[in-house]
C-alpha cells in the first residue's frame, strides 16, 4: 500500500514516557534538596553541604534514562522500517523482507547522540535552577517569605522547562519536545528507506509522490513527480506497459536530491507509491480537513499545557511537603504518600493471588486461571479481583467464558495491560471467551502507576485513572464485554448517538456555517480522551464506547458529557440484546 509517513506516531511514545518521567523526576529532586528545613544562613549551609549528593542523585537520574534510551530507540526504529517495507511488499506482491542494518544502525546513533547532548547539558540545568532558587531567597527574612521565594523561582523555571538544548536550526527546545522531534523524525526517515530499499530490492527505481492540499511551499514541487531510488534514472523516459501501451515519464532527480531539498521534512505527510508503467498515476494522499488540523494543534497545544502544569505541581506540591519528611528525621527516603481510599471488597484478607482467585471464582462460578502463577503482586491481583467483581455485580449481563491471568494475544504484548477477545461460532451470539490480565506486567503495580500517569498528563486516559490504574484497565475492558453482550450494536450506533445528543442540546445558532457548527461539535467531542480517536485524529468508536465506559464508572458524575452518552447507549443496547 502507499506509504504515508507516519511522525513516529505509532512507535514513538514509549521513548518520549520516559524523558516525560526523566523530567518529572528531576524536578521532584529539586524541589527536594530545596525543602530542606529552616531558611537564612542555616538553610544555606545545608544546601551547600548537599550539593554533592545533589549533583549524584541528578547523575544516577539521567544515567538510568540513558541506560535504558537505546533499546526504546532500536525498537521505535526496527519497527518503523518494518513498517515501511511491509507497505512496498504490498505494492510490490513480494514475500521477501528486506533489511540493512547499516541504515537502521545509523539512525538509532543519530538518535542517540541527540540524546547524548541532551543528557550531558541536564547537570548543569538543574543545578542553574537550584542556584536560581536560592539566589532569589537571599533578601527573605522570614520563613514565610523564604517559602514564597522559593516557590516563585520555582514556577518560573518549571513553567519554562529545561531549555538549554539547541536544534539544527538553532532554536532553544524545550526536553521533552526536543526528544520527541529526535525520535519522531528517525522513525519517520526509517518508514521512507524502508520503504525505497524494499523497492529497490525487488527491482524498482521509481516513486510518485502524492499532492496535499495546503501544502508546504517546501515539498509543494515534488507534488505529481516521479523520484528514482538511486539516482540512475532521470529525464524523460517511455516504458512500455503489460499491454504493450507505451508511457512517456520524467524523473525529477534522485531520492537522496529530494531529500536534501526538503522532501519528507519534519510533519510532511505526503504518500508515495512505488511507480510502474500500468499504475502511474499520483497515490491519493490522506485528506485530512481543516477543521481536523485544528484540533490536532489544539490537542498538542493542550499536551504542552499540560506537561507544564504537571511540572509546576511538582515542584511546589514537593517545596510543601518535603520539610515536613525532613522534621520526621529522613530527609533522604521520604516515606510513601496514601493513595486514594479504596472501598472495601471481599478480596482485602486474602494473603495471597490463588487465595483471591479462589474467593473470585466462588462469587461468580466462573473458571479462574493464572492466580497461582509465580511473581503476581497480591496488591496487582486485588485491584483486578475488585474490578471483575464490581462489574459483573453491577452488570449481570456481563459473562466472560473465563477470567485469566496469563499472556494476551497481541503482537505487541508489552505494551498491553489486558485483553478481552470476543468469537462468534457460526449461528450463535458473540461471547468474549475471557478477560485476562496480562502476565508480563502483574507482578509490579509500579508499571501501571507510571504509565496511566504519563497518559493522563498527556489527555490519552481520563483524570482519575491513575488512581487506580489496574482497575481503570480492567473496568475499561468490561466495557468491550458489555459492548459483546450487545453484540457490538454500542460501537456501530456510536457515532449516530453522539451526534444527535449534541443537534438536540447544542442545536446550530442562526447564521452559523456548517463548519463552525461542525467545530463546535468537534470541540465538545474532544472532551474525550485521546484513546477515543485513532492516528489520523478520527473517532474510533470501538475504543471510545469501552473508554467512554471506564471513564464513567470511574469518575461519575464528574465524567465528561459525550462518556456519559456513550454509557448510557453501552448499557441500554446491552440490556436490549436478544
């Protein structure tokens, strides 16, 4: 099929949690060293005194980050190639996969020198903030006056963010952004040479790139053109098709020209399909409106506002609380903070994971498998008991085949919490055969933490989710099983559902145009998290009813309007199935 470069989309995120979590963790250690008791000139002995251990707890930050960086890279890359030679066999009909480590190798290098630089410019960062701080606390003369100090120094850096880093065309790039565009962009070259090498090997020269209304004054000239590969072939040239037809083309120049001319450059979104003399025509581009664009900008807008606030809150919420650890006598291994209170289950005296599916299996009668594995956490296994019984309490309609602990279905297992795959037999209703946790991550409730906390900081899970991460997972998919016992009539009147609700309630105002009508009803539905919408931005309905689901289980009346809507349209086609 046409290749459209993706932006790393689909490989990227994993790379930019963990520098999201990187910088995360060097702000809650600023502010830690900072919340040392007392103000004046004590204060100031202490932190100069902790200053080495400052810069060591920085250092072992970014050595973990930059230990673990290169297989995050390898992996986002390997599979943008994948990605990008699966597309040209299909254009090709060819069962042969092409590899060349020599480019794939050269882009995770690119890639992490990028992020060597970034690592090596963060000690002298953070200690510039930590400096900062305790510069503007110089004229304060009493502790009140010191807390307020410190924490204005401190929303103004996080606001700002570590910007020391300067991209190739000289712009100051803020941590986070300058990974991201590092790693978006190797993932994105690597789908292209994927892509041209598996053309080449199966004996093709040429590509046609794609128009894109509203492009670029940059790659708008490569618009309709044909490109050669290696650069071999140019200028007018006939070939004769299958039929005998001969067809007259001009190549443009080599790949490598358009390139450096500024084709496929950072966010291009231009197709390009392998040419032949029986299908020369420009592949159709993916049309994407302008009222969707807008809420693509708005939405990264809103992922940038809220990682800013995410690093404000820490840094104050830990300038607060650090000083009253430090008064306990461990100023050093602050004890844990409570998390949310959960309500009490039949499942909270069990010592044990086999105990908690034994007492599972006797409430509901169903086969419970994988409890006994080794390794689950009891803490992991509790919260999944408690969401099973919660759901299939409150929705009887509800019946899984079996409830698991074990491994999922998906070709891509480690970034899967769970699973809830569903069959038809033939004359039969649709079941889900079993909900299952998944094994690879049951044995450390600190994996669900911190990936629900990067996801709600980034709108792709609701607020609240990180509360309790592993029954949010689960709750989310009963959502699929509520919608198999409706037999998927949730999914398919999705769409229909939301858009009457919003014509009934927000009807269109007098003289508005249908596009501002149609953006104002996009403004309402992005109130949804983005697991509600795929890679192009559009509603997934299939996501978004189990999504919509959790949302309002979780939150309640809190929930957003259009997840109200889709639980109330999950539950009622449930209960009206055959």
């Amino acid at each position: 099929m046409p290749l459209t470069p993706s932006n790393g989309d689909r490989h990227a995120m994993p790379l930019v949690r963990l520098y999201k979590a990187l910088e995360l963790a060097l702000w809650r250690w600023i502010a830690k060293v900072l919340g040392l008791d007392g103000f004046g000139r004590r204060w100031l002995m202490r932190i100069l005194m902790n200053i080495p251990k400052f810069r060591a707890g920085v250092s072992k930050l970014v050595d973990d980050a930059g230990d673990r960086a290169p297989a995050l890279v390898r992996e986002a890359i390997t599979r943008g190639w994948a990605d990008g030679t699966a597309a040209a066999r299909t254009d090709t009909g060819s069962h042969r996969s092409h590899t060349d480590d020599r480019i794939t190798n050269r882009l995770v290098d690119r890639v992490l020198d990028a992020l060597d630089a970034a690592n090596s410019g963060l000690p002298a960062a953070t200690e510039a903030v930590l400096r900062r701080a305790v510069d503007h606390t110089t004229t304060a003369e009493t502790a009140q006056q010191h807390r307020e100090a410190l924490e204005r120094s401190l929303q103004r850096d996080a606001r700002q963010g570590f910007t020391a880093l300067v991209d190739t065309h000289g712009r100051r790039r803020e941590l986070v952004a300058y990974v991201e565009a590092q790693i978006r962009n190797a993932v994105s070259t690597a789908e292209i040479e994927g892509y041209t090498q598996q053309l080449a090997t199966d004996g093709h020269d040429l590509f046609v790139v794609s128009d894109v209304p509203g492009s670029c004054e940059t790659c708008r000239p490569f618009e309709g053109k044909v490109i050669s590969i290696s650069g071999s072939t140019v200028g007018a040239i006939t070939r004769n098709t299958s039929t005998g037809n001969t067809v007259a083309v001009h190549v443009m120049c080599s790949l490598r020209e358009a390139l450096d001319r500024g084709l496929f450059h950072p966010n291009c979104r231009h197709t390009i399909r392998v040419w032949t003399p029986d299908n020369p025509a420009p592949p159709r581009a993916v049309r994407v409106s302008e009222t969707r664009r807008t809420a693509r900008r708005a939405a990264a807008a809103q992922q940038r506002a809220n990682r800013v606030r995410q690093r404000v809150a820490v840094a104050a919420g830990r300038t607060a609380e650090v000083p009253r650890m430090a008064r306990r006598g461990d100023s050093s291994n602050p004890q844990p903070q409570p998390g949310p209170r959960t309500p009490p289950s039949p499942f909270d005296n069990a010592t044990t994971p086999l105990e908690v599916g034994q007492i599972l299996q006797l409430r509901h009668g169903l086969p419970v498998e994988g409890f006994d594995l080794p390794g689950l956490s009891l803490e992991v296994v509790q919260e999944y008991a408690r969401a099973v019984d919660d759901m299939m309490t409150r929705y009887p309609q509800m019946r899984p085949n079996r409830i698991l602990i074990g491994p999922v279905m998906s070709p891509d297992p480690d970034r899967v919490f769970g699973e809830a795959p569903n069959r038809k037999p033939k004359g039969q209703p649709r079941t889900v055969d079993h909900v299952v946790l998944n094994y690879l991550h049951a044995g450390n409730p600190a994996v669900y933490r911190e990936a629900m906390e990067a996801d709600v900081a980034d709108h792709y899970h609701s607020p609240g989710f990180e509360q309790r991460p592993v029954y949010a997972v689960i709750v989310h998919e009963f959502g699929h099983v509520l919608d198999v016992a409706g037999q998927l009539e949730g999914r398919r009147a999705a769409d229909d559902a939301l858009d009457a609700h919003f014509r009934t309630h927000y009807p269109r105002r007098t003289g508005e145009s249908h596009d501002d009508f149609a953006a104002r009803y996009d403004s309402w539905l992005r109130q949804l998290p983005g697991y509600c919408f795929d890679l192009d931005g559009n509603f997934f309905a299939r996501e978004a009813i189990a999504e919509a689901f959790a949302e309002v289980e979780l939150r309640g009346d809190n929930a957003s309007e259009p997840a109200k809507v889709l639980h109330k349209l999950l539950v009622d086609k449930s209960r009206s199935a055959p």
